[in-house]
C-alpha cells in the first residue's frame, strides 16, 4: 500500500509540472488566419475546435518555465497545416513575438484577437474530477428586454454621479445578474477609469460567465487600471489577465481623409470641453476605427488640456496604423512630467521615447508687461501694433494661451486672424494652435484660419 501512495504522489507531482496552454483565435476568419510558433512547433487558426463559441486551439503537457512564441498573420492562407509540426516553415508576416512564463499549477489562455493585441490569462489547473464548478454563479442573467431597459435608464441619466448611483444598485441588487457583456456595456457608461474600476469589481460576482470576465478589462485602458482588477479577481479565486500590445501589427487601414475630416469637424462643433472630451473618446472607443499618427495628433490637439489630452492619446495607441510614429505625439505636451508619462507608456508597450527637448515659452512675467502694455492703448489700432510687434519679435515666444489673451485683447476679427498668422511662427506648442478658431464667430474665418494651420504641417 506504502508503495502505491508513493507512486500516486509522484505522479500528482509530475503532473502538475506540466501545464496546458490554450490558444483561442477570436479574430480567425476566411481572410484572416493565424500561424502561432511555441518553442519551434507550428498552430494554425485553420485547426481550431469551436468549443463554447470560442475557435480553440490545446497543447497539452507543455514544461513549467520560459516558452518562446511568434505569430504570423497568413492572411487568406487557410491551406490545410499540422498542428505540432517543427518542419513547416514560416509562411505569413510576423505580427508579435516574446517569451512568456508557465508557472507550476497555471494554465493558460493566449487570445489572438483580430485588431492585433495578444492576451495572456492564467488560470489555476485542476487535477482530476475533485475541482469545484466554475460555471458560474448560481444565477440567470437578466433578460435582453429587462436589460435594455435598464440600460436606457442609465443612458438618460444626464450626470455621471446619477449614471454610477444607477448602475451601482443594479450589481448590488440580489434578484440581479449579468453577463459579462451586459456588465460591459453599464460600466462603458461611465467616463472615469476609477469608478469604472470600482465599478467592475462590483459586478464581479453578479457574473453568470466569470470565464469571459477578461474581457471586461477592455473598457480599463490604464495597465495600472488592469493590475488593480487584476488583483481583485484572484483575490476572488478566479483568473489573471495581462494584455500586451501588439506593436509590430498595423490593425487596420486609417480612416479616409474625408470621414477624418467630417470628425474633425463634429469635434470642433462643440462648444464645451467636455464635449470635445467625448466626443474625441467615442472615436476612439470605436473598434473599427484605426488613425494615422498625424491624424490622432490633430484631433487630441483639438482638447485643450494637456490632463485630459493624456488618457486620449494612450486609448488611441491601439487604433493607430504606424505605432513606429507614435512618439511624436509627446509634442502635444508642454509639462515635463505629461511627456515623461507618455514616453513610459511608449517604452513599455515596445516604442522608442522622443527624446526632443521642449522650448519654454516666456516666462509669467514677461509676459504679463507685453500684454499689460498691449492693454494699456485707447485706440483699437495702437494695441493691434503692439500685439504685431510682439509677434514680430525673433526673441519672443509664446504659449498658445498666451497668444489667445493677446488676441483677445483684438475687437475685430479680420486683425485677429492676421495677428494668429503672425503668431503661429513663435509658438512653442503648435499642436495647441488650433484650438484658437473659436475666438472666430465667422465660419469663413474659421476656416482661413483651419487651412492655415493645416499649410505649416
């Protein structure tokens, strides 16, 4: 008997130093296939097993410890392949490659996901039968009708403080539970990432398809953000998820100049900030929608604020086409410490940092004995010469607020128009420039201004 415990425990201890990794390919298709490289052997999309509406791939018994992986986007390539095999030859184009971790009682879950991101999930392995169900809480989710309902409440609310009160006593509510894609849509209605975390760690255990939890983390855009529900769920009992950008993938085409401009102007339409605000981050949110560097760069400059200009640039890094350009986005900040935050995000999802120095523009003070002077004039036609000379001056340089007080200060729109032209050369944060068509009530000068600015690109 002594000898057959031994036996058994040396198999439970074996067992547990290999571990099962599953690849799911949620964006394989008739044009789009996936070839992914472990450690020398191939798996192909084209393979796959539909289990539980996911396309599956499982490779069983892989050794605790570092793994290589690559995959290679084949396109329309679906050619019959086999999976394990280590003779087959590269056949598509590199889209991601890294070496990842197996930890002793973890399996895995790699999602390939079709705009580009890889996904990796841990996911504690279970020996045998004697594992609890995890299918679930003991719940139905709500009905599509209940749920719509709900959820056009919460759309009508006008404030965000009502939005997240609402939502907040639908996951508290005992008779409720939710799908993860009904949790996803609620907590999407709320712009703030802290109460969108707080929001879905709530939820958590209202949900009726806790495997699908991750994707959920979707609508968290911080890393941080995700490592504190990271952190959450495990101290739930459930699974882990990291996801890594893709940086060698172009997810789709940009959008054309046409529809970029038509957005452009919607953005522009709006009077407030916060309009602006998000009517910029519903672009952005949209999965189809993909943006050339220069194309983010334009439509995050029409934000005035360089704290709310930060989140939209980083949620803009998975829509962008040329990922190898995205750091000259750092030039839409003039604070240090926004730029030294955008260059970190870059850095740790693979770019490169702009390095570039920033030119300061003059000092509080020397500023305020141009514009005191500018101010000081009875006659329109004194202050518009004091402003130009201003302008003219080599030595000066100016914030585009800056430039905005001293325009101010301008009665008639056709000299203010004259003196923004004048000024665009000694402003030290251009991308801001923009933003100064609303001191222009008249369209046809709004416009001037608009191809002027686009002309010194």
């Amino acid at each position: 008997m002594k000898t057959i415990v031994t036996l058994l425990c040396s198999f439970l201890s074996l067992s547990l130093l290999a571990q099962e990794v599953t690849l799911s390919f949620a964006g394989a298709n008739k044009t789009r296939n996936f070839q992914v490289v472990i450690d020398g052997a191939s798996y192909y999309s084209a393979n796959a097993q539909t289990t539980n509406g996911r396309n599956v791939v499982t490779i069983s018994n892989l050794n605790v410890g570092s793994h290589s992986i690559a995959v290679y986007n084949m396109g329309n390539n679906s050619t019959a392949n086999v999976n394990g095999s280590t003779n087959r030859p590269v056949e598509g184009e590199e889209i991601y490659s890294k070496t990842f971790q197996l930890r002793q009682g973890f399996d895995m879950n790699i999602s390939i996901r079709p705009n580009g991101l890889v996904s990796f999930t841990e996911k504690k392995a279970v020996v045998a039968a004697a594992v609890p169900s995890t299918s679930g809480v003991n719940g139905t989710p709500m009905s599509t009708v209940t749920f719509n309902k709900l959820l056009q409440t919460v759309k009508a609310k006008r404030y965000q403080s009502e939005k997240i009160s609402l939502i907040t006593t639908a996951f508290r509510t005992n008779a409720n539970y939710f799908t993860t894609g009904q949790a996803k849509q609620l907590i999407t209605l709320v712009t703030a990432e802290s109460r969108r975390i707080e929001l879905a760690k709530l939820s958590y255990k209202k949900i009726t398809d806790p495997g699908n939890f991750t994707s959920l983390y979707d609508v968290i855009k911080s890393e941080a953000g995700r490592d504190l529900l990271d952190d959450y769920v495990v101290e739930q009992g459930g699974i882990v998820s990291a996801i890594e950008t893709n940086t060698a993938y172009a997810p789709g085409t940009a959008m054309t100049t046409t529809v970029f401009n038509q957005l452009i102007q919607a953005v522009q339409n709006k009077y407030y900030q916060d309009e602006k605000i998000t009517e910029v981050r519903n672009a952005l949110n949209k999965s189809n929608n993909y943006f050339t560097t220069a194309q983010l760069k334009q439509l995050i400059g029409l934000v005035s604020s360089e704290n709310d200009r930060l989140p939209l640039v980083k949620m803009g890094y998975t829509h962008t086409v040329d990922v190898a350009n995205f750091n000259q986005l750092t030039e839409l900040f003039t604070v240090q410490y926004n730029r030294d935050e955008l260059n970190n995000f870059i850095v740790s999802n693979g770019g490169a940092a702009n390095t570039t120095a920033v030119k300061p523009a003059m000092t509080a003070t020397a500023f305020a004995q141009i514009y005191n002077q500018a101010r000081s004039h009875f006659f329109t036609k004194n202050t518009v010469n004091e402003v130009r000379v201003a302008f003219n001056t080599a030595s000066n340089l100016f914030s585009t607020d800056q430039v905005r007080q001293l325009l101010m200060l301008v009665p008639t729109e056709v000299d203010r128009l004259a003196l923004a032209k004048l000024a665009y050369a000694r402003v030290v944060d251009t991308n801001n420039f923009i933003n100064l068509v609303d001191l222009f009530p008249t369209q046809s000068n709004k416009t001037d201004l608009e191809t002027f600015v686009r002309s010194q690109k």
